[in-house]
C-alpha cells in the first residue's frame, strides 16, 4: 500500500485566476515616469528650457562680451596674482609715479592761460577826507563786475558781458584805496584788452556821479602784455602731482592691514588640579 505523494508547493506559484504582468519604467503607474508622485513635476521643464537658452543664437553684442571676457580673463588673473605678490610698500612709489604721471599729463594738455592786471585809484576831492575814498574804492570794487558796468567794456573788448564777468577778477586793498582788474585770456594781448576795457569802462561809470560822492576814480596802471602764462607749467603739474601721489600712497599704507600680522595666542589656562594632588598625596 503506497502513501499519498505531496508535490511541493513553489513560492512563485500565483493562483489559477490571476496574472501578474511587469511594470515597465515608462509606464504611468512606474515610480519612474513624470506623471507619478515620486518626480519632480517641474524636472523636464527646467531640463527643456535650458537646453533651448543653449541653443537660442546669441546677440553679436552678447557674443562680443563673451568673447571680449574669455580672452581678457587669463590675462586679469595674472595681473591679481602679480599685484598680490607684490611688497607692501610698492603701494607708495606706484601711487607716487601715477600722481607724476597724471600731472605730466594734465600739462601739457591744458591750454595755457594769459594774466594782465591794470590798477584804478580813487582820488578823494577838496571837501572829502582820505577815509571816504577808501570806502568808495572797496564799493567800487564790488560792482566793476556788475552787468551795468561791463556794458560798457563790451565794445572795446570785443565779447559778451557774461563772458566778461567770468574771464575778469577785481579785487581791494584793504588799506589803500585802490582796485586791481585783472583779466585772463588764452593770448596775452586779449588779456590786457579785457583788463583795459574794464577799468575804463569802471572809471568812466564812477566819475558820473563824482559831485555828489566827492571822489573821482582815476587810471593808475595800464594793463601790459604778460610775457609768460599764468598757468602751471609742465613740470610743476608734475611734481604737484607726485606729491599728492606719495600722499595718498602713504594714506594707503597706513589705512591698508599688514597681511602677516597675527594676533598673539592668549596664556594658556590650567587646568583643575585632581584629588591626589589637591590631597598632597
């Protein structure tokens, strides 16, 4: 009499009613796909408009920047590497050279500039004491540049009264009655035709009402044809340049850091003693 035989049961054996397929990545179920709630909903569209910015042409305006950058990187990290290595005290004879540099430059690119000063005194009359003529003077002073006295200098100078009142300067004396006109110009026979005109033009408006003031402006010295510029040559401006450059070095110097400084380690403190010790032991 045989035993009943038992066939051994597999593991992968699935019931005779259901089928189990395989789910692809692709598929909208997969934890994969864009679709399902495991992805980044916005992953594709970032990857997409990316790549189209890649390939979207350029502008040739952008293009030049881009190259104008590629090429001129290398070259601005060697001059970073070099500046940096550079002593600190480089900082003084660099900034003095620039300053020298600049004001080399500045003259001999200016324009040089003419002065021509004339003098007009005012003369106390009979009745009037010297200290009233002093008054007067400091008065007249104040309105030689006043449109209603460059008005009249205009003609013989030549130019506009606005550009009178700013090529011309009078100045005071404070214990003489006397007024300087001075007069700038680029030629030096203009400069002494503006100074002219204006103290002609001063007198002549003063003594117009000289028996009521009792003081009378008269010419003192003419202006002249100045031999030489009144304006900084090309070595002043130099040197006036190469010690603001050693200035502002030195400034540099005592504001920058010195790299190389460190502070120093405080005192290291000891630590608690144990109980053997604190025993004697």
């Amino acid at each position: 009499m045989s035993a009943p035989s038992s066939a051994p049961t597999s593991p992968s054996a699935a019931p005779a009613g259901s089928s189990t397929a395989p789910v692809s990545p692709g598929s909208p179920g997969s934890p994969g796909s864009p679709g399902s709630p495991g992805s980044p909903a916005g992953s594709s569209d970032q990857e997409q408009e990316q790549a189209q910015a890649q390939t979207r042409p350029q502008s040739p305006a952008a293009r030049l920047r881009a190259d104008l950058r590629a090429r001129l990187a290398p070259r601005t990290r060697l001059l970073t590497r070099l500046l940096t290595r550079l002593p600190r005290w480089s900082t003084l004879p660099a900034c003095a050279a620039l300053g020298a540099l600049a004001g080399g430059t500045y003259g001999l690119l200016q324009t040089p500039e003419y002065t021509a000063t004339s003098y007009v005194v005012a003369v106390p009359q009979s009745r009037t004491d010297p200290a009233t003529a002093l008054g007067f003077a400091q008065a007249y002073g104040k309105v030689a540049t006043q449109l209603a006295v460059l008005g009249d200098a205009q003609v013989a100078a030549r130019v506009s009264p606005g550009e009178l009142q700013s090529r011309v300067k009078v100045a005071t004396s404070p214990d003489a009655p006397m007024i300087s006109v001075a007069a700038s110009a680029t030629r030096p026979d203009d400069a002494a035709t503006l100074a002219n005109a204006v103290s002609r033009a001063l007198t002549t408006s003063a003594n117009h009402t000289k028996n009521s003031t009792q003081v009378k402006l008269l010419p003192f010295s003419r202006a002249v044809e100045p031999t030489a510029p009144s304006t900084l040559s090309a070595p002043v401006s130099t040197l006036v340049g190469l010690c603001a450059g050693g200035l502002l070095g030195g400034l540099v110097l005592l504001v920058r850091p010195r790299g190389g400084a460190r502070p120093a380690p405080g005192a290291a403190v000891p630590g608690p003693a144990s109980a053997e010790v604190r025993g004697g032991v």
